[in-house]
C-alpha cells in the first residue's frame, strides 16, 4: 500500500530583518515546527530565516535541505519532491516575499501538481501586493514585468513598451530592480516617460525605513530623490 503523499507547503519569508511575528501569521510560525524537508533558494539565508521563526530542530540530523535556483535542472528538481512523495510534508522557502513569485520556486510547484502533490500556499508579505495597496493606483488591472532588461538601450525600449501599455490600458505596471541598480533605473524613467506619468517607488517595505512615495515623473524630477541599494519596486501608471 502506498504511504499517503505530503504536503507542499508555499512559505512567505520575511522581506527583511522585520521580526517574523509581525508579518508573518501564528499558523505558519507553528507550522514551520513540523516541516523538517525544505526546498530554498540559498541554504544560509533559510536556516537563519527558520531559527528567527524560532525553529530548533537540528539541521545537520534531523533537516533535508534542497537547493534551488536558476540553474537546478529539471531532472534535480523532480528528486526534491522524493519526500513529499513517500508522505513527508515539504516546504519550499523563497529569499524573501512570496516563493515562485520573481522566484524560481514555480517550477518546483508545477512538478508538484504533475504529480498529484497537493499545494498548499500560505499567506505572507508580498512586496508586488503590498506596493500596489499603497501606491494610489489601478487595483483592478495590473502587470508585472519582474526584471526588466539591464543593458540601458533595451531597458529604455521596454520602459516605452510600458509607458504605452499603461497609457492604453489605464493599468498598473509593476515591475523591480536589483538594489545596486535602483538609481540607474530610476534615471532611465525619469528621462524616457512623459512628465504626465505617475510614478510610485517602494522601498524596503515592511521594515522600519520603509518608504513609499507617489508622483508625477516631472514631480520626480523636481524632488532630487536617490534611492537607496535596498529592496524596491516600480509602479507607473497614466494620470
């Protein structure tokens, strides 16, 4: 007889230092005591992530870590789902925010549902929903665009792909950037899109310098903002 199939439960993490008992439900902190298979993107930033949840199981003896990122082939991916398979729950932890959200988690989670594994996603921070409740924008239409290109001619040539999207439509665009490339980003906006479009920038959301601030492009122009190199996303939509 077969053993009945574990669980594969979807883990928000934090989207920062923020103390995980005020972003994070009770039920996922209790829940993170009874999972010990977990599927994460890099193992340090897991560990330190569980033991903050306040999770004493010994991870040498006692926890099965898999690595997944980018570069895990499908057929290494299919081996991490073993456990659910043979009836022990999994978790699968993204670096931060919701996993297989900008996240290569989701391919995890469509081998999963190949094999009759049932998902469980659980509620959390996700700095894409978060950005948009706050941005004064349209709610009820949006896009995200994850990462957008790096190289300034091909970024510039999507951000006017964007600008005329949101400028038909009246939706919402989201998308982000790597840290160390929010000023870059921010100047290539600033100097493709109209002055009409508005703009809104959040940054380190969730955590005590959190800030979160809506205008105009041409109002961005005239504010001298810098962003800093932490955590952020872009939303622009038409006036």
């Amino acid at each position: 007889m077969k053993p009945e199939k574990g669980k594969l439960y979807l883990i928000p993490a934090t989207l920062g230092d923020t103390p995980p008992e005020q972003v994070l439900p009770v039920f996922n902190l209790n829940l993170l005591q009874h999972i010990d298979v977990y599927v994460v993107e890099e193992l340090k930033t897991a560990r330190r992530f569980l033991r903050k949840c306040g999770y004493r199981k010994d991870f040498d003896t006692v926890t099965d870590f898999f690595r997944l990122n980018e570069h895990t082939s499908e057929t290494e991916i299919e081996t991490f789902l073993e456990p659910a398979l043979s009836g022990r729950n999994t978790g699968l932890l993204s670096e931060a925010g919701c996993p297989a959200v900008a996240d290569p988690g989701s391919a995890l989670v469509r081998l999963a549902h190949a094999k009759g594994i049932q998902v469980v996603p659980l509620s959390g921070p996700s700095s894409i929903m978060l950005s948009l409740m706050a941005s004064g924008f349209n709610g009820q239409q949006f896009s995200f665009y994850g990462y957008l290109p790096v190289r300034p001619p091909e970024r510039i040539q999507k951000l006017r792909e964007i600008e005329r999207e949101t400028i038909r439509t009246g939706a919402t665009q989201i998308f982000i950037e790597t840290p160390y490339r929010n000023r870059q980003m921010l100047e290539s906006i600033l100097s493709t899109c109209s002055d009409t479009l508005q703009l809104c920038l959040a940054v380190n959301l969730t955590l005590p310098d959190e800030k979160i601030i809506t205008l105009s492009v041409a109002g961005w122009k005239k504010s001298g903002y810098q962003p800093p190199r932490a955590p952020a996303v872009f939303l622009l939509t038409r006036q």
